[in-house]
C-alpha cells in the first residue's frame, strides 16, 4: 500500500466536500451520503459499457472516460493517456549491471533541479522470490535478506535515465512515506528475526523496522541502520505531520489484527536537520490508538458503517518498542486500544492523514480471526488538531463481484487535481480507482496481465505531470529460460508476470 510525497495542505481532495456532498458515480461508488449509497450497496453502473466506463455525473461524463484495451495486454487507460515502463522486474539493468528486482510496492517522486525527478521504490522481497535486491557492498543491512529500495531517476517527460540500489539487505519493503524534508521512509512489513530464513540464507539480524533513504546523496545511504525508535512490528505506511512533528504509522498484521501508532519525537530533535538512524533507540514515545464514540470505547474499527462517523482518540503507551518478548500489538490487552483487520496506506493532506483498511470479514465468511462486521475495504481520516478519525469511504462486501466492485483498497494517494487515487488490492480485477472530491468515483487504470496481482505505489511527479504507479507481478522473471533441472512451468498455467514501474502522461484535469 503506499504514502507518497506530501502536497501542500491547501492543495487536493477537500475533506470538507468529501462529507458534504454526496454524488454516486459509475462504478456503484459513493464516498459519502447513506449505507444505501456505499461501494457496491445496490448501484449500478451507467449506461455506456459497464463497469469502468467512466460514465455518468451531471455532465455524463466521469474522470476520464472509458478505459482503452491495450494491445500489448499490460495496462489499460483512458484515451488520450500512455504509459512508458521506467522498470520491469528481470528486464531493466540498473547501474551494477543486475537486473530491476522483484515487487515493487510504495514508492514517492522527488524534484530534480533541472527537471524530472528521482523516484524510490520499495521491493517487497520476502525469502523465495527470483531477482531480490543485490547485495551492493556498502548498502547491506542483513547479507540473509533480500528486499530493499531501488532509486529510478526520470527526466522531465518520465523517461528511464538510470536506476540503482538504495537500500540493501531489508525484508518485505511494502509500504512507507515520504518526510517534509524529501526522504523516503521505507517499512519492512515482517517480524523476522535473526535465524530465520532469508532471500540469501540465514538472516543475521532482527526485522520489522522503518529506514531512512537519501533520494539524492547516494553518500548518506551507506551503512544503513534502522530507526528503532519507531518500533518493530510489520509496518504498512507512515506520515509526518509538519506542524506538530508526529509520525502515525499503521500496521498490517494479525493474531491479534494490528494498530495505528503515533510516535512523539524528543522535544530537541530537529527535523531535517538531525539523522533519524542517530536517535537512540529509545527515544521519543511510541503510542497505540483508542477510540471512543462518545465515551463509549471502539474495539474494532469493522463495527462503523456509516460515512461521517467520528471516534475521538487517545493514546496508550507501548511498553516494549522492540518486541523482545512479545509482538507490540499483543502487548495490550482488551479494552486497551483499538484494532483493525487491514491497516494499509497513509497519505498526509488537509492537516491529517487519510488511511485505509483494506477489508474485514466475519465468522460467517470462514474467516480464522474475525471483525465484527465484513466489508472490502475503508478509508478514514485522522484529524491531528482535532484528534479525531472519521469515516470517509467504505467499500460494501460484494462476495460475488469482485470484478466491477472494486474492493481492498491498499495504496492511497491524493491528487493535485482534486479527490485521491486508490491502489486496488483486491479478488478479481484489479485497478487504479480515482474519485473526485465532489464524491465521483471511476476506474482510472486496468491490470491487464495474466496474474492479475496488485496495483502499488501511485504518486505524482513534483510537477504534477505525471503519475507513477506499479504493478507488483508474481515475482518471477518471464525472461528467465527453463535451465537444465527445471521442471518448467505447469501445463495451462497462467505466464509468469514481471513487476512494472510506469510513468502515466496524459490530459489530467482538475475535479472539482
């Protein structure tokens, strides 16, 4: 799932027409109004060619119009808009001669001073996938593990002009987040230790921490060293908050299901100034949320159905940041802090930050650890003045259509020109969905490879020009050929699909 670089507060969706105005769009989307008129609850798609027509809206037209087939079976757009792969996994060569690696997942753009941009890309690389992150001398982490970030520098018009390793020896590199002093905060979504199993081998260090990557100095990566005093637990997403210092991070876990934590930086650290990898691992506090619906404590944030339902929040203390004994999300017992089936990507924008719960399910979906009420996905907003989380969309269960209802909404990003764009990781189809900040929502982008796997990473260029997005593929490499002791593949199985990295031109405009 994924958070990008932040935009200024005035720029983006309005959270103020997201819960004013109610408007269903194309899609059976709606993100704000009644349960009636949620994600899949009964709508139905406009007239002019189903789900992903882009139809409807009082000018009958929504977003950009139909999605095009593509010819090349990758990635359909609406008319008008291209792609170019600025990475592919196993295809691309970076600077040390490897190939790109597998997965790639959150991922932020940075200004270059002449134009174009740098963009770091996580690659959630766990222990069996082919093309892991090299091993560069100087960049290593844990020589066992094999995920880590890769920096794609682009000109102006999103052109590939050279990728190379930024972080090494990292495992699971899912989501993160971009600081207000332009790094990448980069989470490793595990909590491996030391001993288990590795992409190289043995690990030789403990996981489950956020690391810090210079997109510019290649000088500054060297050595890395992760920020224990964020925690260690499977990480998903963080923001900053500019104003107040605070980091929110969420976590997507279970057994139990995880939590959104704020850390509290010491009172003399500097951002942009001092090193985040400098503080001591104790330093500043860590919380978990609670929420209260009007005193009454909120166990599971599955139980709110209705857009616009707000929980004042607090915060309890972690009591051991690094897990040595127990999982931080299992050191807090009932009644303590509120949970979440899926907690996913964070974007910061209007003074908060957005966040997603991905889906939750009930016994009766034979689920092996339950949420009070199912649904396929929600986004919320964190009021960091107000300290309050409300309600902003909901996506409703459609077990039976999983292909023009989108559903497991992961990565969210919002757009300069107004409402967000959403990461689809779902069953079924899968896709970019972009909503306008009148509550109008259509399909943007189409998964149109055989494995179908997920959307990740969406961001625009600092100049606004261009949207990055990934595909993060099966993990393996199409071009590799069957060697000697190779069974190849399975007969009428589907063909291994590469992770992409694209940069997405065309005639965006603004929704208003």
């Amino acid at each position: 799932m994924t958070t990008t670089p932040q935009l200024p507060e005035t720029s983006g969706v309005s959270r103020r027409r997201f819960l004013e105005r109610g408007a269903v769009g194309g899609l059976g989307i709606a993100l704000v109004g009644s349960v009636d008129t949620l994600f899949g609850a009964g709508t139905a798609a406009a007239d002019g060619g189903g789900p992903g027509n882009g139809r409807g809206g009082g000018d009958g037209q929504l977003g950009y119009g139909p999605l095009v087939p593509d010819p090349a079976g990758i990635l359909a757009l609406p008319a008008g808009f291209s792609y170019t792969i600025i990475a592919e996994t196993g295809v691309t060569i970076m600077e040390d001669g490897s190939p790109t690696p597998a997965d790639p997942d959150g991922s932020a753009s940075f200004p270059l001073r002449r134009g174009g941009a740098v963009l770091v890309t996580n690659h959630e690389v766990g222990s069996d996938e082919e093309n892991p992150v090299p091993l560069i001398d100087g960049l290593v982490y844990d020589k066992g593990a094999g995920g880590g970030t890769t920096n794609v520098v682009v000109d102006r018009d999103g052109n590939r002009v050279t990728e190379y390793v930024s972080l090494a020896g990292t495992v699971n590199n899912c989501a993160g987040g971009a600081t207000p002093w332009d790094t990448w905060l980069t989470c490793e979504e595990t909590e491996d230790r030391a001993g288990d199993e590795g992409t190289y081998g043995a690990l030789t260090l403990d996981h489950g921490y956020v690391f810090e990557v210079d997109p510019y100095d290649k000088d500054l990566n060297r050595d890395p060293k992760p920020i224990k005093a964020l925690g260690r637990y499977p990480h998903e997403a963080v923001v900053v908050d500019p104003r107040r210092g605070h980091f929110y991070l969420t976590e997507d876990a279970s057994d139990p299901y995880g939590l959104l934590y704020r850390w509290t930086p010491p009172k003399d650290f500097r951002p942009g100034k001092d090193r985040l990898r400098d503080l001591a691992d104790d330093a500043g506090t860590l919380e978990a949320m609670k929420a209260f619906d009007r005193g009454r404590y909120v166990p599971d944030l599955s139980v709110a159905e209705e857009i616009g339902t707000t929980y004042a929040v607090e915060w309890v203390e972690v009591p051991d940041r690094d897990a040595r004994e127990t999982s931080t999300r299992a050191q807090f017992g009932e009644g303590q802090v509120t949970r979440s089936q899926k907690l996913e990507g964070m974007w910061w924008a209007d003074g908060g930050a957005y966040f997603t719960a991905s889906f939750a399910r009930t016994a009766a979906d034979d689920a092996d650890e339950e949420s009070a009420v199912a649904h396929d996905g929600q986004v919320w907003f964190l009021d960091a003045k107000r300290m309050t989380i409300e309600l902003t969309l909901r996506f409703a269960y459609t077990r039976d259509d999983q292909d023009s209802d989108p559903d497991g909404p992961d990565n969210i990003t919002v757009s300069p020109f107004g409402g967000v764009m959403i990461a689809e990781d779902g069953e079924g189809a899968q896709h970019l969905v972009g909503a306008t900040d009148r509550g109008e929502a259509f399909f943007f982008a189409r998964n149109e490879t055989a494995a179908q796997s997920e959307f990740t990473g969406p961001n625009f260029s600092p100049d606004r020009r261009i949207l990055f997005a990934n595909i993060q593929g099966d993990g393996s490499n199409p071009s590799a050929s069957e060697g000697e002791g190779s069974a190849g593949p399975d007969e009428g199985a589907d063909p291994a699909t590469p992770g992409y990295v694209f940069a997405i031109t065309g005639p965006f405009k603004h929704h208003r």
